[in-house]
C-alpha cells in the first residue's frame, strides 16, 4: 500500500484479539501498555506487547477480512506506564472516521 511507505520501519501490527477495553496490568521493563486512542470511535482500547530495543512509533491493527487495517501513531511520552497513541488513519469502517 503506498501509505506504508511514510511510516518508520517500527511499526507493531496487532490483532482484534490483543486488543483490551480496560488498562491491564502488566507494564514492566520488558512489556509496555499502549492506550489506542480514538476520538471518532468514542473510545480508547489497549494493548500489553513485548518491550523490543525500540518502542513502536506505529501500531496498525489488522483486520482477517478484507485487507482492512486501522492505524494509530504514538502521540505523546508515557503517563504512568501507558504510552499514548493516536487513529490516525482508519480504513476498517468505510469512512465512519476521519482523522485530521
């Protein structure tokens, strides 16, 4: 896809079933929480992953069917373990959100 091309080479993609409605528990110095931030949706999920030697700028959400994906990009530094991310970029609902 050509939107692939302006993302950074860390990009973590993940699955619907890694995905958590409530903040777990779990940031250590060798996982990390992200909360997946979503305005249009009205709602933030969250995701427990493996602390690599460099954390995730991107995180895209890939969807089995369809070849659709929803994107988010880290927004801001940490807040008590939780790193932010922000949609930007949401392919998954035929353009139920637009992200500025």
């Amino acid at each position: 896809m050509s939107r692939e091309a302006g993302r950074p080479h860390v990009t973590m993609r993940i699955r619907p079933s890694d995905l958590c409605r409530t903040p777990p528990v779990g940031a250590t110095e060798n996982r990390f929480i992200a909360q997946l931030g979503s305005v249009g949706l009205g709602s933030s999920s969250y995701v427990v992953a493996p602390r690599e030697s460099q954390t995730p700028e991107w995180i895209v959400l890939d969807y089995a069917t369809g070849e659709h994906e929803r994107v988010w990009r880290r927004s801001r530094k940490h807040t008590g373990g939780v790193l932010a991310y922000r949609l930007v970029e949401d392919d998954s609902s035929s353009g139920y959100v637009s992200v500025a």
